[in-house]
C-alpha cells in the first residue's frame, strides 16, 4: 500500500494469476536480450535470431498484451510496438548484418527503458472487472 502511494508510475491492473504470468514473460524477455549479446559476440546470426524470435510479435501475443493492459492506457500498444521492434533483430540477423542487429537491439532495449519508467504492476482481486479497474485508476 505504501510502496502504491510512493511509485508514481501509471498502474497496470492485473490479478496475481496475470502478473506472475507477466513477470515470467519479461523474465524470458530478459534471457533473450542475453542470448542476443552471447549470439553477437559468438557471430553466431541464427542463434541471434531464434532468440529474437522470442520476443517476436504474434497474433497470441497481441491477444496477451491486449488482455494485459486492459486497465492501463496506452500499455498495449507499446507492448505490441515493443515486439515488432523485437522482429526487426531477427530480420537483420537473418541477413547477417550485424550493426542492424545492434541498432534494433538498441531500440528494442529503449523500449524496455520506457516502458519500465511509465508502467508498474498493481495487482486486484481475480476477476475485478475493467469497470471497477477502470474507477481504481481514476481515483489515483
Ligand atoms: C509495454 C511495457 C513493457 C515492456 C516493453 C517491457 N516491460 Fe519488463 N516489465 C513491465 C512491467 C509493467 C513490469 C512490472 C514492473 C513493476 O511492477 O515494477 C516489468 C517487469 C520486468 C522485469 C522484472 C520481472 C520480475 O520477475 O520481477 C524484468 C526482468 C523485465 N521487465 C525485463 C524486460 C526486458 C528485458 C524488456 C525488453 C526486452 C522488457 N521488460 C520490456 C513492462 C514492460
């Protein structure tokens, strides 16, 4: 409750189900950006891709990022713009460019940044609906 009141940042709503679920994907996301970096300095371009790959937009994906920011404007939408940025690496390791690869890592990583300093978890009861989420926000 304390920790709410001092992190500023916009929440997301999530029940503890979805958050778990989320934190595991961004821990996946993490392992990928290394196997990235361990790809780059091996030269090693299909392993760099597959790595991109999952990170890589998707129609479950979308779906996913969808249902997760249900309650936090404008959440989705980076998240899915985060994940075809994502897909830009593995089309560059494709061609074995490397410094392609560096530019949209770099890009796929500012994403990361950003949406890290706007964004934070806030966790409800399983099966609050969006209209109560949404009154939550708006008392903030
Ligand atoms: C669209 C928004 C968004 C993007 C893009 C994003 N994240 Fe996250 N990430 C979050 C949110 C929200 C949390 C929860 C943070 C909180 O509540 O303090 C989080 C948490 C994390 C955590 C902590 C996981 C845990 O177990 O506690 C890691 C690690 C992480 N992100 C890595 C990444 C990496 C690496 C990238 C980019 C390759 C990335 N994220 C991209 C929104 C995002």
């Amino acid at each position: 409750m304390e920790l709410d009141r001092m992190d500023r940042r916009t929440p997301v709503p999530l029940s503890p189900h979805m958050a778990l679920h989320q934190k595991q994907n961004m821990r996946d996301h993490l392992e990928a950006i290394q196997a990235i970096i361990a790809g780059l300095a091996k030269q090693d371009f299909p392993a760099i891709e597959a790595a991109a790959a999952r990170m890589g937009f998707s129609k479950e994906m979308e779906g996913m990022c969808q249902r997760m920011g249900a309650g936090a404007p404008g959440f989705s939408d980076r998240a899915i713009k985060f994940h075809k940025t994502a897909d830009e690496i593995a089309v560059y390791a494709r061609k074995k460019d490397e410094k392609g690869v560096l530019d949209s890592l770099n890009r796929t990583l500012a994403q990361c940044v950003s949406c890290h300093a706007t964004y934070r978890q806030q966790i409800v009861a399983a099966g609050t609906s969006s209209t109560l989420i949404e009154r939550l926000n708006s008392s903030k």
